[in-house]
C-alpha cells in the first residue's frame, strides 16, 4: 500500500491531474489510523497542487500542529507556489516559524 500511495504522490505532485484525488486517497487512508506530521504535510501539498487551498491549508495547519517543522522544505516545495500568495498561509506559517 505504501508504494502505491508513493507512486500517486509523485503522480498527483507533478501537476498530473488525474492523480490528485487517488492520491488524496492514498494519503486520508494511510493516515486514518494516528494521524502524521508527514502525512498532513504531502495531504497539504496534494491539495496546493490541486488548487483547493481550503483543505491545503487544513492539512497543512494539522501538520504544523503534529510538529513539521522543515520550513525550508516548505519554501522550496513547488507544490505551494500559488498557496503562498494566500494571506492565511502566510499568517500560518509565521505563526509556526515563531514556536
């Protein structure tokens, strides 16, 4: 299960469509159990990519709150390229840079 979730992260974060909501399926069942820092983190990063900033930002605010803490891999990433002009994520992520 864990290389096909992999598999249509990869998919889903390359910009191919198709792939988003299997890989937004992938991850809600892997994560149905305790959910992970990690796994709200690439939730998060489906969803920027998908454009429903919404739920990017739900899964990204539970991700912070679960103790992810790779700002740099957060500003690098290319999968938030369009959430990063969106006034809450900015104010999330500063408020997590703080703590």
């Amino acid at each position: 299960m864990i290389v096909n979730t992999l598999a249509r992260l990869c998919e889903a974060c390359q910009g191919r469509s198709r792939h988003y909501d299997p890989a937004i399926g992938s991850l809600t069942k892997a994560g149905s159990g305790v959910k992970s820092a990690i796994n709200q983190y690439w939730l998060s990063a489906v969803y920027a990519a998908k454009g429903d900033n919404d739920k990017a930002l739900a899964s990204l605010d539970s991700a912070l709150e679960l103790g992810f803490g790779d700002f740099a891999a957060l500003d690098a990433s290319p999968h938030f390229k369009y959430l990063r002009d969106d006034p809450r994520y900015r104010k999330l992520v500063e408020q997590h840079r703080k703590n």
